[in-house]
C-alpha cells in the first residue's frame, strides 16, 4: 500500500484498497494521519523517496511483515487475534477455498476456521458453477 491510497477529505480518511475507498473509523483515522505527518523523518536515510505506507529499508521496498509483526508486538498489539478476527470475518462473507487460495492458508485450516465461525460457506463445492 503506497501514502498515495490514503485519502483524507475533511473529516473523513479512507483507504484506497478497491473501488469504493474503504473508510476508516476512529481513532485509527487520527493515529493513520499522525503517522503519515511523522512518516518523513522515521524513514532510513537509503530509503528517503520511498512511495510505501510501510516503508522497508531497501529502496523502493515495503516494510517485511515480521519486521512490522514485531513492531506492533512491541506497542502491545495482539497481531494474532487480530489476524484471527479478520480471516474469520472473511470466511463469513466468502468462500473458504477463495479465501484460503489468495491468503495461502491451508485447506484444512480455513475449513476448521469456518466451521469455529459458523460460517455459511462450510458446504461449497469449488468448481464450476455455471452450467
């Protein structure tokens, strides 16, 4: 995610992760903007024009998961919980094996998160349903 996808028009910042851009609720919106002010002077010197939200140290590069893992670990972020929370509120709105493919999770592991959720996607043939 490049700063240019976060769109701030007044009161209201938003994320451009698809069409429409996504909202972003409060308190995140203000803690997003303080960062985007604060962006400048925290990135490495190697990696000064970088266009990334999450900048690496290697130019033109995006900050490693583990290295922004660790960081939200250290600020007291339960990175587990929230990425359980998201792939659950996945597996509710979508089929387990679209999910599972695009975020690399294996399909036993999406099927025992779906079933945890309740999800209504449990049963879904894979295959071609156009016929």
């Amino acid at each position: 995610m490049l700063t240019d996808d976060v769109v701030h028009h007044g009161q209201h910042v938003a994320l451009r992760l698809g069409a429409p851009p996504t909202p972003v609720p409060e308190p995140v919106a203000d803690l997003l903007l303080d960062y985007l002010q604060a962006l400048p002077a925290n990135v490495p010197a190697i990696n000064q024009n970088s266009p990334w939200l999450l900048p690496g140290r290697r130019p033109s590069q995006p900050m490693n998961p583990g290295t922004l893992r660790d960081a939200l670990r250290k600020l007291g972020v339960p990175v587990e919980k929230g990425r359980t929370s998201a792939i659950r509120q996945l597996v509710l709105q979508a089929p387990v094996p679209v999910i599972a493919q695009a975020l690399g999770y294996h399909d036993k592991s999406s099927t025992r998160i779906v079933t945890e959720a309740g999800g209504p996607w449990k049963n879904y043939a894979p295959c071609d349903h156009t016929h």
